[in-house]
C-alpha cells in the first residue's frame, strides 16, 4: 500500500495584539505567525474505512479525545469531495498539547493536504483554506504553513514581512494553558493593530522591531501559570537571544537568534525537565 506523510510544523506567533471584541464574544487579533522548528508527522494509507492512531511523546494527551480534529479534517474534506474512500492516520505527536503553538490546529491542517493527495482530490490550497475555518480559528493559516500576518478572528489572512534566515528556540515547561481560562483573565483595554515593515533584514532587526509589540495575553497566562516567567527568564538569559516571548496563549515561549546553530545550541542547555526545540524559522 502507498503511504504518504506529511509535517505538521509548530505555529508560533511574534506577536499577538488583542484589538478588541465581537458581539458573540470572540476577540479580534492581529498577529504574525510563523513555523517551526518543530512539527507533528502524520501518515495516511488507504483503507475503506477512516481510522486514527495515536503515537509519539505527546500521542497519549490526545487519547481520551473522542473527535479528534484530524478526523474532523478528514471528514470535512470526503464531504467537500464527494470522497467514498476512507484512509488509515497514523499521528505522531512532538508538540506538546494545550502549549500555544497550534499543534492540533497544524494536524488538521495537515490532515486536509495529505489526504487531498491520497484521495487525488487536487483541490487548491485557496478551498483547503476555505474548509479549514469552520473547523478552527487557526487552522487557515496552518494550511500553507508559510509566514503570514492573522486578524479578525484568524481568518484573515495575508502575506506577513519577508523574513531573514534565523534560528527559533520553543520551550515548554511541560504544563498544559487553557486558552478560554487565558481570555478570561485579561484585563484592560484593547491594543491598535501593529505596523510592520515590508521585509527584515537581519535577525536583529526583526528583533528589535518586534520589542516593540507584544503578546497581550503573556500577562493573564503568567497569572495562571507562573512557570512561564520561569522559561522566559532561561530564554533571556541563553546566549544570543535577540528576543524572547510567550507564543499564543502559552505556556510555550520562543526565542529569536541570529542562526539555528545557536538556538539549536539553547535549547540542550534549557533545563532536561522541559521540552525544547531548537532549529530553523520556515521563511
């Protein structure tokens, strides 16, 4: 049987500004999201029937998942498709779960372009993108899994600055941040929509202009779970980190560095207790 694979690579946000709120209560962001150095593997073969299992450091947090997002994925594309045939998904998960860098939004959105290749579907990434959102605020940007700015809800999606070659650390202090409960400890007022620049050209020139934004919800999740404080300290304290910040709504942080080497080289000197994970920015 022909099986194919796909990379679900982490989606890691620079920044990430609350600008304000809906009617029906979803919040309206402006980020820019990026990916890597770290990612799921997911397998398909063909089979009559669709079926999933679970392996890897992080498979046994999703066992107890009745409707997996990938099976949600894979059944929204059948449907879109007119697909009969089903398919057997193999996940192996390297992300850590409830970690704010879109692990299960990266595994469906991986889901719908590996089995549009298994089932020869040969759908564009515009109408992968389309089935996506129903499914996930975040799963739309994960589809093309490239470098792209993210606002209304995370369906908004264009083309972020051209990004230079540098290295990315996440670290992850193995504690699981619920998102709602993050949303729900922020407090203050809403922050304008960033201005960014057409192209970076150096690592610490991204840097420095990303100091400058923020992650509004670094401070809520802290509240609820100090430890991040902890690996934010480590993060800044590695040599040759430009800048460090939490991702999403936690509790993985990231920290940005001239090249991979180095940030390859600080993630074996974090503590062996938490997860990291150091390498290349996809640009």
């Amino acid at each position: 049987m022909t099986t194919l694979e796909e990379a679900a690579p982490a989606k890691v946000n620079l920044f990430l500004h609350v600008t304000g709120r809906r009617a029906d209560g979803y919040h309206l962001l402006d980020s820019l999201a990026v990916f890597g150095p770290a990612a799921d593997r997911l397998a398909a073969a063909p089979a009559d029937q669709l079926s999933l299992t679970l392996a890897g450091p992080f498979g046994e947090s999703l066992a107890a998942e009745p409707d997996n997002l990938v099976l949600r994925a894979a059944r929204t594309l059948a449907a879109e498709a007119g697909v009969t045939a089903g398919a057997a998904l193999r996940l192996e998960k390297h992300l850590p779960v409830a970690s704010g860098i879109g692990g299960g939004s990266a595994d469906a959105a991986a889901a719908l372009r590996l089995l549009n290749r298994l089932w020869g579907c040969a759908l564009e990434e515009t109408v992968l993108t389309r089935l996506a959102a129903p499914l996930g605020a975040d799963i739309p940007v994960c589809v093309a899994s490239r470098p792209a700015r993210m606002q209304g809800i995370g369906e908004q999606i264009s083309p972020g600055p051209t990004l230079p070659e540098c290295g990315l650390l996440l670290v992850n202090p193995r504690v699981p941040v619920a998102t709602p409960a993050v949303f729900r400890a922020r407090q203050g007022g809403f922050s304008p929509s960033a201005t960014l620049p057409g192209a970076w050209g150096s690592a610490a020139a991204m840097a420095a202009d990303l100091a400058r934004l923020t992650n509004d919800l670094e401070a809520p999740a802290l509240s609820l779970c100090p430890v991040i404080g902890e690996v934010l300290a480590a993060l800044r304290a590695a040599p040759g980190c430009l800048l460090a910040r939490m991702s999403g709504s936690g509790a993985t942080c990231f920290g940005i560095f001239a090249t991979p080497a180095e940030a390859a080289a600080a993630a074996r000197g974090m503590p062996p207790a938490w997860w990291a994970a150091g390498g290349a920015l996809i640009t």
